[in-house]
C-alpha cells in the first residue's frame, strides 16, 4: 500500500490511524473467518478471507482491502475483541 495513503488514513470512528495487518494478525483472522466465527461491526457474519488489511493501531478494529482498496466503512469494520487467540503485539 502506498505509504502516502496509509500517512492519511484512519478508523472513521474513532480517528485512530491504521497500519498493515502482520501475517500472524491476517493468519488469525481468516482461521476465524474459516471457522464461521467473525461478525463485523453491524453484526453481519464475514465470509470471504482477507488476503490483505488494516488494523488500527490500538489493535481494536480491522478494516480489509478489496483489490487495493482500503474498505473504510464503519459498519465493514471488524472488532477484535470477539478473538479469543488474536495475536498478541509485537
């Protein structure tokens, strides 16, 4: 992702920014998704893999990327509290 665009884009909510999922946080998450066990904010249940996302930088909401395209809707916004095994901060 162009590091210019990730300098400007934040979580509509709360205006935090937002960095690149790391393989273990993407990893997580689709076995999660695979598992039929993500819902995003509006409590829609998940079904497609990310290949790619963002996630603010206080590790609260994922947001994915769709053909390199950030999806910053807050509704689309998936909560990372509802992960039992979400990687913990490196």
């Amino acid at each position: 992702m162009d590091k210019r665009l990730l300098d400007i884009l934040c979580c509509p909510v709360s205006k935090t920014p937002v960095r690149p999922l790391n393989a273990s946080e993407l990893n997580a998450l689709n076995r999660a998704i695979d598992d039929g066990q993500v819902l995003n904010v509006a409590g829609g249940s998940v079904q497609n893999r990310l290949s790619e996302g963002l996630i603010t930088v206080d590790r609260k909401v994922i947001y994915r990327i769709e053909d390199g395209i950030p999806v910053m809707l807050p509704e689309e916004g998936i909560g990372t509290t509802q992960f039992t095994d979400f990687p913990a901060a490196a």
